[in-house]
C-alpha cells in the first residue's frame, strides 16, 4: 500500500480522536503541555496498537477470504465512515467528559480506536506489511490529537465535530478507491 494511502487512512481514522482533543481543549480552556501530552500520547498509542490486534484476526482470516477481501475492506470501511457521519450528525457536539482523568482518557482512546481496530483487519486481509502503517496511524492521531486539545483552547467557539464527517468521507473514498483498483486494475 502506498504512503499516500496509508495516510489518508491514517487521517481519516485520527478524525475521530481529533475531534475528542479539540473537546478536551473546549474543556481545558488553558491548555498546559501536562495537560495536552497525555491526550495525544493516549491517542496517538491506541489508533496505532489496535491495527495489530485487528492485522493479526485479519491474517488468519486471508486465506479463507483472498477472492472477496477488497469487498470486505471496502463494507469495513463505507462502515466506519458512515458511522462516523451517522453518529456526527445525530449527537453533535455532544461530548462531555473530563480530560485531566487517565480513566476518561483511556475510554475515550479506546472507544476512537475502535475503526483502527477494524482497519487492522483489513490490513491482515490484504497481507500488507503492519509496520510503517502503525506508524504512521499513531504519529498521525498524535499529532492532530495534540493539536486539536490546542486548537480547542484558543478557539472556545470551534465546532470539532464536522472534523467526524470530513473522516467518514475519507474512509467511504479510500473504500471506492480499493474496489475501483481491484475491479479494473
């Protein structure tokens, strides 16, 4: 899979947790880097380990699925993109939780991390090496988690959540995208 790919899916995916961060600065108001580095680190580290746990079902799986595997990647994916306008669309702006809690970051970094898990699987489904995609997944969601608890300290009127819908429509047009290649490539 090419760079490009891997990091518009690594974009896609880190739009949920971007949207969390940029919450938690609403919340924080005064961002201080001991506040702000353990929610990137927690984001960052769950978008890039879960892909393993979802590669390693995935792997197992290939076998028996290697004729209609772009077709799973591609269900997985109008999924999780549509899940993730779905739930922007019907909850809004909706996130309350305190972002200085560790127990309140893990959920959160799990909950966001729960469509990298499934990107795992299709990362095992297609055979695809797992190393440079963790990576980049994980620096991506860093980042962009850093960022956003920044972002929603300096701008107390930013609406994160339109960010869950710009990554659902990634996800569905990296999901055509496999399926156009497959088909006629």
């Amino acid at each position: 899979m090419a760079f490009l790919d891997i990091f518009l899916i690594a974009l896609g995916l880190a739009m949920d947790s971007f949207a969390v961060s940029i919450t938690a600065g609403l919340i924080l108001k005064k961002c201080k880097i001991k506040d702000v580095m353990p929610i990137a680190v927690y984001m960052g580290f769950f978008q890039g380990v879960m892909p393993i746990f979802g590669w390693l079902a995935g792997k197992e799986l290939a076998q028996y699925v290697e004729s209609f595997d772009h077709w799973i990647a591609f269900v997985l994916l109008v999924f999780i993109g549509g899940k993730m306008i779905y739930e922007n669309a019907i909850k809004g702006n909706k996130h309350c939780f305190n972002p200085k809690k560790h127990i309140v970051l893990l959920g959160l970094a799990f909950a966001t991390s729960i469509d990298a898990l499934i990107i795992g699987v299709n990362f095992g489904l297609l055979r695809l090496e797992l190393a440079r995609p963790i990576l980049i997944i994980g620096i991506t969601t860093f980042i962009l988690s850093f960022a956003g608890v920044y972002l929603g300290g300096r701008f107390q009127k930013l609406y994160a959540v339109k960010m869950e819908t710009i990554g659902g429509i990634v996800l569905i047009g990296i999901a055509c995208k496999i399926v156009f290649e497959h088909i006629w490539c």
